[in-house]
C-alpha cells in the first residue's frame, strides 16, 4: 500500500525525534533501525540477484538460448508425435508383421535407459553441453531415416533399440543445458522457466499427431517416416552454433578414485528411486493408448471423431496445466506437487477402471493429464537437483523412465486383459500409482527433514 501524502514526512519527523541525543529511546530506536536496514538491504540484495522477474515468459524471451530450445522441442515434437502412433499400423501394412509381434515393438524401449545414462556421461565430461545434443539429433535423423528403408521385420526393432534409444538423449541433454544456464543466472521462477520451454514439446505432441494423419494418408507411411527423420534432424537448426559450457558446482574435496565411485552410486541413489516411482506411476499410459480406442469401439461403440477427442483432450489439458504445476512448484515444493499429480494419476486410472459411458473416460483423461503436467513440468528438475554433479546423467536416467514405463506398461496391459479384461485392467496401474504415492510422501518427509 502506498503511503498517504504526507505520511513519509512525519514518519521521518517521528524517528528524528525518538533518536536524538539524549531521548530515552535513542540507544534502542538506533539498534532496532540498523538491524531492520540490514535485513531490508539483504533481502532486496537477494531478491534482485535471484529473481530479477518473476515473469518466466519473459526470461524464456529475453535468452537466446531458451527460446532456441523451445523452437527446438515444438520441431522435435512434431516429428516424433506424427510418426510414433504410425508405427504399428507400418509394421502391419507395409512389412506384413504379425499383429502380436508388432506389439513387441515398444519392447525395444527397455535400451533406453542404458543409453540416457551413457550419453549422460559422456555429456557430463565434455564442456560444450550442446555436442551430445547434436550428435543425438544426428544419429536420430539416420535412424527415423533407416526405418522408413526398412524391408524385413527384424530392422525396425534392431535400429529402435540401437539407433532411436541413443537418439532421446537430445532432449536430455536440451535439458541439462537448461540446468547449466539456470546454475549460472539463477531465478525463483526455475520451474516456470522448464515448464515454459517443456510446453513447446507438449504443443508438438498436440499438433504431430494430425500432422502424422494427413501425412501419412497423403503420402504414404514411408514418407511420414522421412519427414519425421527431417524434423529430428532439423531440431538443431534453432540452436545455430551456439554453445552452452557445462557448469561445475563448488567441490570441497578430491576423493580417490575408489572413494569417488562408491559415492557416485550413493549420491545417485535417490535419483534411482524417484525415476523408478515414476516408472510405477507412468504405466498406464501406455495401457490407455493401447486399449483405451478398442475398449470405446468395441464396448461403448463410441463414434471415430469421438474417440479422436477422448484421446486428444489430455495433451491438451497438460499444456494448459504445465504452468500452473510449476507455480504450485515454486510456492509449496516440486515434490509435494509430485505427490498430488501421482493422486490425480491415480483417480484417473479409477475413472477408466470404473466407468461405463465416454464421460467417465473424459474425467479420466482430465486427471490423468493432471499427472503428466507435473511428470513434464517437474521431472527433470527434480532428478537434477538429486543429481547436481551430474545433470547429464540425471536427465539422461529420468527421461528414458519414459519409454521405459511404456515397454512396462505394454507388458502389463496385455497380461491384464487377456486375465481381467476391459476397461478392469486400469485397476493395475491403479495399484501401481497408489505404490507411487507412498514413495513420493516418504521422498517429501524425507527432502523436509534434511531441510531444516
């Protein structure tokens, strides 16, 4: 509240009158009066070298770096939402895979995680964090181009596991760099500045998906899966030659060789089991989009157009949710908002399990969305705050939980339905969240206690 005219003068008035020589309260009005300055310069010190604006739209806009890597992840989205529901339907139609065998395709996903960690640390020893970057982008591009030549069944398989596993360490990496800028120009609004440039990514999975539609019918799959090689590839184009240089935190010791590495495994610990909770609550996305379409053809006899809308309003409502969660993040704790985004997962995997018309199966996806909003906006940040001598590493390990849980999930939805059926199969990942919330309530007691 402004001071009234005026008001400011007798203040000044007042307190010349209580400090002058001699005046009974001088000696405690001249303390009190240093040590309030003091704490007022501190915290107007602090608060324009950490947050000189709130406003994450407009740090994001003012850094040449950060819009480059929202320009990057919408082109990298596009490419990879329009072909990655396509790829059954390729193995299917044009290498006549056998349907049960086509479904082992995500399985190819369990390489993941070994090649995030390795191109980790391979990120996390070279000064240039963008190089991993590039080379990832590269080896996608040949890749996505390998598969659309593909002509026997066992090579899309093959160049998943070695070629397209190696290449979701570019988004990994984008990431990291975004934790070296954010060490070196540090702001309270962190978590809005990740989820701002993360939205980008989230508008490509809205988009690619039409995209890959009209795409594909137009031209064919094989060109889909060129055009697809071309936006992976081009996703470096909005970084130019650019370099972001690794930042190194302040070390109080050089421990041996055989010290370092026992503390390496320690320190990545809890890294470990905040990306396997994740695992256990991200399962039944996959579940949702293998079995959610059939069990509203087939069971609701939901319209086309309608299922369309079924399935595209999720991605829609994490956009819209991504800033909020990070909000929410900045005021009461990322793991905290972790643990209510693994409670939504949860309602909304009741919701599937429970329903019996297609608004049940709304109210799910509104939920579920609430869940992906914070695993998108909070995800990497966290895991890079458990791991900060290694955020390469860190986001490498937690980003592939991604398609990990997807090749989990797939697993479990097929065993699920052939011994529960549709939709009671919701009901195991339901179980699974539920595990999920746990872990995240114990990680937050935990965070609490070391904080204080």
């Amino acid at each position: 509240m402004r001071p009234r005219p005026g008001s400011r003068q007798r203040s000044q008035l007042h307190a010349h009158t209580l400090t002058a020589p001699g005046h009974p309260a001088s000696g405690w009005r001249n303390r009190r009066v240093r040590r309030g300055g003091y704490r007022w310069a501190v915290g107007v010190l602090e608060g324009w070298m950490l947050d000189r604006s709130e406003s994450a739209l407009g740090i994001v806009f003012r850094s040449r770096f950060y819009r480059s890597a929202f320009l990057s992840l919408l082109v990298a989205g596009v490419g990879l939402s329009a072909a990655t529901p396509q790829l059954t339907l390729f193995l299917v139609r044009e290498l006549q895979t056998p349907l049960p065998v086509a479904g082992l395709y995500y399985v190819t996903n369990l390489a993941a995680p070994l090649a995030g960690f390795l191109v980790g640390r391979w990120s996390d020893r070279s000064q240039d964090r963008l190089l991993w970057f590039r080379i990832c982008s590269v080896v996608g591009a040949v890749g996505w181009l390998a598969m659309a030549g593909a002509t026997a069944v066992w090579m899309p398989f093959v160049i998943s596991a070695l070629a397209l596993s190696v290449a979701g360490g570019s988004m990994a990496q984008l990431f990291a760099a975004c934790r070296d800028e954010l060490s070196r120009h540090p702001t309270r609004a962190e978590n809005r500045v990740v989820a701002t440039v993360r939205m980008a990514f989230t508008t490509g999975w809205i988009l690619g998906p039409v995209f890959g539609s009209w795409f594909g019918g137009v031209f064919g799959l094989r060109a889909l899966l060129i055009a697809t090689a071309v936006c992976v590839f081009a996703q470096v184009i909005p970084l130019g030659r650019q370099r972001v240089e690794r930042y190194d935190g302040p070390r109080t010791d050089t421990p041996t060789h055989h010290a370092a590495g026992r503390r390496r495994i320690d320190h990545m610990m809890p890294l470990l089991v905040f990306t396997a909770v994740c695992v256990l609550a991200m399962t039944g996305d996959t579940i949702k989009f293998g079995y959610l379409p059939i069990y509203m053809a087939e069971q609701l006899h939901v319209s086309d157009s309608l299922r369309g809308v079924v399935i595209g309003i999720q991605p829609l409502l994490e956009l819209l949710l991504l800033p909020v969660v990070a909000r929410l993040a900045d005021r009461y704790g990322a793991i905290r908002a972790m643990t209510v985004g693994a409670v939504l997962g949860l309602a909304g995997n009741l919701a599937y399990a429970l329903s019996t018309s297609v608004v049940g199966l709304f109210v799910g996806q509104a939920l579920t969305a609430g869940l992906w909003a914070c695993v998108g906006a909070l995800g990497v940040s966290i895991a890079q705050r458990l791991y900060p001598e290694g955020v390469g590493t860190a986001s490498g390990i937690f980003l592939s939980a991604i398609p990990l849980g997807s090749a989990i999930g797939g697993t479990i939805g097929g065993v699920g339905v052939a011994a529960i059926g549709l939709p009671h199969v919701f009901f195991i990942p339901a179980g699974l969240t539920s595990l999920a919330i746990v872990a995240f309530v114990v990680l937050g007691n935990r965070e609490s206690h070391q904080s204080r």
